[in-house]
C-alpha cells in the first residue's frame, strides 16, 4: 500500500515489563481492541496509544528511531507491522534483535510510487538473512485479493524470510474485517514469550 494511505502501524509487546506500546491505525480499521484483548491475555498488561510519527510517508528515518525509542522495541519485543509497519519492522530487524515480527501486508518495492520510494526503505537491497537472524519468529498475513499489493512482492516476503505465511484470497489489504486468525496467532507468540 502506498504509504500515501497513512495505514502503517507498529505494535511492541514486551515481555520483561509486560507493557504494550502501539501506534494503533491499522488497528482501529481492522476492528478490534488490542488494549482489552492484551489485558485479557496478559493480566498485568498496560497498553498505551501512542500516535505514530509521520503517519503519511512513514520515513525510516523517523520509524525506526520512534520504534526504538519511544515504542521501546527490544529483544523481548514482539513487533506486528501493517503495510509501511511491515517495511518498518523489517527494516528495524535488520538492526535489532526482537522476539518476533509480525507482518501484514508486507511489500519490497516502491512499486514506482513517489512517496513510497521517499520513506527510504526501499532504496537499497533488503538484508534477509539479518532480518531471520534478529527475529525470533517470523510470522505474515497475507491477501492474493489485496488492491494495493502485488502476490508477487507478498510471496516474496514469504519466501526471502522463510515466514509462517497465512494466505488468504479475500482479506484485501486487512483493513475492513477482524481478524480471529492473527488475534489466534498473537496469542499463541505472546503466551510463549511470557513463559520463558
């Protein structure tokens, strides 16, 4: 999706502090309550609404930096990434190790569009290996019906990363439907990383 639709959401769930950290677009659009659902799942969790930095280009130069800083994403990190926050968090995972990533939408080009080739993720080679390296886990949603994104570039995440995909052909760009198969999955990640 073109970064121009300002959809791009990163999520940090930390297992040491049992705090969750969110700039919470997407969220909102796909219509649940990560704060309700991630105090039920975790008790003692405290979810905090952030808003995201720079929601229209979704810079790496302003991402990754509020990523780390301000969401707190670090090794006992759990990070789900929308469309731009999926470029984010691979990105950020070519820097810093995390327990996961979750990825939805997730793309590789710029696919000619301005804006996207501006955020500066896509102007050079991804580093696959450093990404699978620093990330516990990695897991993608993704949509052969999805307007916005070629198969070919989502497949291709699949592939270079070696994910736990979930293919869908009627979810579209994950925007407009709950989603109980990710809400399932986070579960399952989050529970794991609180037992250790």
């Amino acid at each position: 999706m073109a970064a121009s639709e300002a959809e791009s959401t990163t999520c940090c769930c930390q297992r040491a502090t049992k705090h969750a950290r969110c700039a919470p677009h997407w969220m909102q659009r796909a219509k649940f309550d990560f704060s309700t659902w991630l105090h039920a799942l975790c008790g003692a969790v405290i979810a905090e609404r952030l808003s995201g930095p720079d929601p229209v280009r979704a810079s790496e130069s302003v991402w990754i930096p509020f990523m780390r800083n301000e969401l707190r994403a670090a090794e006992d990190s759990i990070i789900v990434g929308h469309s731009s926050g999926a470029a984010a968090a691979m990105r950020f995972c070519e820097q810093y190790k995390v327990a996961g990533i979750v990825l939805v939408s997730a793309y590789t080009t710029d696919q000619g569009d301005e804006l996207e080739a501006s955020s500066g993720y896509f102007n050079r080679p991804w580093q696959w290996n450093r990404i699978k390296d620093n990330a516990g886990f990695i897991v993608q949603f993704a949509s052969t019906d999805d307007p916005f994104l070629p198969w070919s570039e989502q497949q291709a995440v699949a592939d270079k990363l070696q994910a736990e995909l979930h293919k869908f052909d009627d979810r579209g760009h994950f925007m407009n439907s709950a989603q109980p198969e990710m809400l399932q999955v986070l579960e399952q990640k989050i529970k794991t990383l609180l037992a250790r």
